[in-house]
C-alpha cells in the first residue's frame, strides 16, 4: 500500500487552514482548536513548515505563523517533501545510487523511476489552493450494481 505519512496528512490539513487568510497570522493554539490536531503535532508541524520555507513565523503580541507564498504557489509534492523528504515509490527512485543491493540487476528499476516521475508530477500540479476545495460527494454504482460512494474531479473556474 502507498500511503502519505499521518504527519503530512496533518501538515496539509493545517496548511489548507492557512490558505484563505494567506496573511493572518495563526498561532499554534488557534491552529490546534480549529483543526482538531494535538498542540504537540501542531507546534512540531509548524516548526518544519516554517524550516522549510512554506510557512513565516513572526513574533511578538500579534505573532503567529503565515503562508510564506500564496496557496497556489505551493505545491502538494513540497508539502511531502518538507516533512517526509524526497518522494519515492521506491528506493531507487530517489536518485541516489547504492541504496538497494539488487541495483545492479534489476529489471525493472527504470519503470519504477518512471511511475516515480508521474507521480512527481501528479502532485507537482496540484496545490495548496486546489487542496481547500472538498471535491462534492457523487453515488456511483460498481459492477454488481452496488451504491458506493465515489468523488469526481471538480475544476476551479478562474476570473
């Protein structure tokens, strides 16, 4: 199974806060009450955002963090990169030869690196602005007839 890591899930969650009030500073409390995530979680995630360049910390009485660039300029691929590092299906999809014994012979480290490289680019183009949009529920049916819950992709309409 590929899975996001439960604290980039969280960094996203609280980054999507951010976003409408790209300016408004928000501390670590307001950022906890509003999204339902520990303190601990919060002041950690908030810590590394702002270590990696998405987030501005400011001091003082009205302190608090802000989105270092507009939402539609941060991309989800720099949110997992900033807490999880270099995304990677795989070990050698990282770039970095020697970290896999079977390097040498291995058949399909090419197709690997490839389906790494869709994947890079899949959440190169999708932002933290597309991300504070809920896709709208749509009841679909599988094969056997069954109502199961699905999303549809819904595009932004731009001015």
């Amino acid at each position: 199974m590929i899975r996001i890591a439960k604290l980039t899930d969280y960094a996203i969650v609280m980054l999507t806060y951010f976003a409408p009030g790209r300016d408004q500073a928000h501390t670590a409390r307001d950022v906890a009450a509003r999204t339902a995530i520990p303190l601990p979680t919060v002041s950690k995630l908030l810590k590394a955002l702002s270590r990696g360049g998405l987030l501005v910390s400011h001091r003082g009485v009205k302190g608090g963090y802000t989105l270092a660039r507009p939402p539609e300029e941060i991309s989800v691929a720099s949110i997992i990169a900033t807490i999880d590092g270099p995304i990677a299906m795989t070990e050698c999809s990282v770039h970095a030869p020697g970290l896999c014994d079977l390097e040498p012979v291995c058949p399909v480290r090419s197709n690997w690196q490839r389906i790494n490289q869709v994947v890079q680019r899949a959440l190169d183009g999708l932002t933290l602005d597309d991300m504070t949009v809920p896709l709208p529920q749509q009841r679909v049916s599988d094969a056997s007839g069954n109502s199961i819950s699905n999303y549809r992709l819904v595009t932004r309409k731009t001015a």
